[in-house]
C-alpha cells in the first residue's frame, strides 16, 4: 500500500503536480474503484496525466471522457467560455449559431450549448477526436452537430459566433514533457511560428460569418500582436479586445464588428 506523502514527495521530485494523487484518490474513492489505486497510481509516477488515466476531466463543473486523442481542458479555456458567454448575451439575442474550430473532446461546444441558447457545430480534423466528443455529447445531454473538417472543409453555413482554441504551440518551444509525452502532437503545434490556424481561420472565416459577429480566440501569451496584425489584414472596422488569463498574460482575443 502506498503512503500519499511519501507519493506526493516522488511527484514533486519528478516535477510532477503532487495534487494529482488527491485528485485520483478522490475519484477512484468516489466511484468504487480503490482496488485500482496501486495499479493508477504507478502510471501516475510514471508520468501519464491523471486525467488520461481515469478518462475524466472536469470543465466548468461538467465531466468529460479524455484519451490521448484530445487535449486535457485546462482553466483558462474555461475562462475563454466565460468570457465568450459575457459576449453573446451583451450583443446577441435569440438563438445563436456557434462553430467551434478544433474541439477536440468538445468541451467548449457542449459547454455553449448548455448555458447558451444555441445552435452548436464543431470540428476537428481528428476522427479519433470527434469520437470521444461525440460520446461527451451524449453524456451530458447536449445537441451539438460534431463533424470531422480541417478548419472550414466540411463546413457549409454561417454563424452569429466562431471560437477556437487551436494549436498554437512552435515547434521550437519548450514544452513540459508531461505535455509533449501524452498529449496529441496535432493539437498542439502549428506551423509558422504557432500561428497557423488563426491565419488560417482569419483568411477565410468570412465566408461562414453572418453579418453581425464575434470570433473568440484562446492564443499563445506572446502571440497578441502577431494576431492583430493579422485581423487588420484580413477585416476593416472591427472591434479587437485582447483579454487577460488567471495568470495577467494575454490569453485572449475577441473579434466583432457591433457597435
């Protein structure tokens, strides 16, 4: 039997986050499954996030099947849903039609489509990822349409709200190894400095926009800039916020053209 101390001591020594045994503890505890802990708790030494190994996340108080086909949600993607929220209920009324580029395991299309009043599509180009999101579609109850597409390939209407947490990591980044150990590589890097995906979605977003809009971006801290200049290429006369994480790094931007 392991000693919890003695476990968070090792984490800590191996740069891992102690908490995470708590976290597994409380989850193998809360559903019956202490004769596993032994068994989860050497994969959890060994490096596999503790998400990956129970196959849950929480995000924004709801559960979501993970695997190493999608990212883990992290905290300030549930602030970029928040924020997001803050947006459509200040310029939108009625039901809004929302695109989410690059779901992964849908966390933020399904997490719309139950606080907002909503029509949802999301996409990925990973069918892997599309299974879980579509299995996390059922479990909390939700109607979101989820479709495989690179960015807008598959897509064929438009929408009052397009957001996206793309990769955006360089190639050349340094990256915690409990990140680029486990995780999946397409949902982390891009091309071009990181920067890919938003070129690639600012470039040809207007043709899935309606005439009143906002896109809602979660981005890389140092990226800001780079995006701007980007918006300005692409739109005229839009309004352009760049906004904080929990962290006071810029995290985020938000595109719309309401007065």
């Amino acid at each position: 039997m392991f000693n919890s101390n003695d476990i968070k001591k090792e984490l800590e020594e191996k740069n891992l986050d102690s908490n995470s045994f708590d976290y597994l503890y409380k989850y193998l505890s809360t559903n019956d499954l202490l004769y596993k802990l032994d068994e989860y708790t050497d994969r959890l030494l060994d490096g596999e996030p503790v998400q990956y190994i129970i196959g849950n996340a929480c995000f924004y108080g709801y559960d979501f099947k993970v695997n190493k086909n999608t990212l883990i949600p992290r905290f300030e993607t549930e602030l970029l849903v928040e924020k997001t929220i803050k947006y459509i209920n200040k310029y939108f009324s009625g039901k809004v039609d929302i695109l989410d580029i690059g779901t992964g395991s849908g966390c933020i299309a399904i997490t719309l489509n139950k606080l907002v009043y909503s029509n949802v599509d999301a996409v990925d180009i990973s069918k892997e990822a599309i299974v879980i999101a579509k299995e996390n579609n059922i479990l909390n109850n939700t109607n979101v349409n989820f479709m495989i597409s690179d960015v807008f390939s598959n897509v064929n209407k438009k929408y009052d709200v397009i957001i996206s947490n793309p990769p955006y990591i360089s190639f050349d980044e340094d990256v915690m190894d409990i990140v680029k150990n486990n995780e999946p590589y397409i949902a982390l890097y891009a091309e071009n400095n990181g920067l890919y995906y938003y070129n690639k979605i600012l470039k040809e977003c207007k043709n899935y926009l309606n005439d009143k809009f906002l896109i809602a971006f979660e981005i890389g801290y140092l990226q800001a800039k780079d995006i701007i200049d980007m918006i300005n290429r692409y739109f005229k006369d839009v309004n352009i916020s760049v906004e904080k994480d929990y962290s006071d790094k810029d995290r985020f931007i938000f595109i719309d053209n309401i007065n």
